[in-house]
C-alpha cells in the first residue's frame, strides 16, 4: 500500500468513508496537491507509525492545536476525530483543560468554546462542571 492509500485509510478511519477525497475536493487546482501531501504525510506517514493509538494521537493532535492557536477549523475537525478514535467527552476536554498551563487562559478558553460547540453539534452529552458555579453553584455554602 502506497502512502496515499495508506493515509486515505487513516483518514477515513477517523472521519468516514469518502471524506479524504472530499478534503482534497475543497481546494481547486494545485492546492489540491497540497490537502493531498497533507492525507499522505500527516495519515499516511504520522498517524499510520505504530506506537499509540488513535485516540491518543488524536488526544496530542488536540493539545498542540491549542497551544498554537487561532486554528479552530482544525481543532473542530480533530474533536470528531478524537470522539471517532474513541475519547470520551471528559477526555477531549480534560486535555483542553491540561494546555491552560502551557499555551495561558486566552488559547484555552477560545478551545474550549470551539471543543465545547463541536461536542454538542455532535450530539456528545457534555459533563457537568466539578467546581463551583458562584456564590449559588452547588458548592456554595
């Protein structure tokens, strides 16, 4: 199996059948070239290597999106890649949660927002707060 194939599977195992061709579908001309070195180095190459799973690369893929910032397309994409791979809801959130100390509150709370939203587009129960809410959260005294 060729690299494109073998990133085409990747691809599709996380986000359904036929979505790496409509990937390189969305761009026109030679900028479909680019979506597809994209499915052949990113799938084909990085997440084919053997070592963690799915999930877990979907759980890294996440977390460096966040510390970067400003590519929620992209970290929308990879939160339904992660409930595909298998991730719970607490998870993918949790990992958000764990960035705030390395990528600070601003990337972190626009993440959460994008994770959030994705979550419950996706019809993924989304879990209650462990904290309190304020002076008549659940805590309060």
């Amino acid at each position: 199996m060729d690299r494109l194939e073998r990133g085409r599977a990747r691809f599709e195992e996380l986000y359904g059948e036929g979505t790496s061709d409509g990937l390189i579908g969305m761009q026109t001309g030679l900028a479909q070239d680019l979506a597809r070195y994209g499915i052949e180095f990113n799938f084909g190459d990085i997440y084919s290597r053997p070592g963690l799973t799915l999930a877990q690369r979907e759980m890294a893929t996440i977390a460096a999106l966040v510390a970067i910032g400003g590519l929620e397309p992209q970290l929308r994409g990879h939160t339904r890649g992660a409930i595909n791979a298998g991730l719970t809801a607490t998870e993918i959130l949790e990992t958000v949660i764990h960035t705030v100390q390395y990528s600070g509150f601003p990337r972190a709370l626009n993440a959460i927002r994008v994770v959030t939203d994705t979550l419950i587009e996706y019809g993924v129960e989304v879990p209650e707060p462990l904290g309190p809410l304020g002076p008549d959260g659940p805590d309060a005294g």
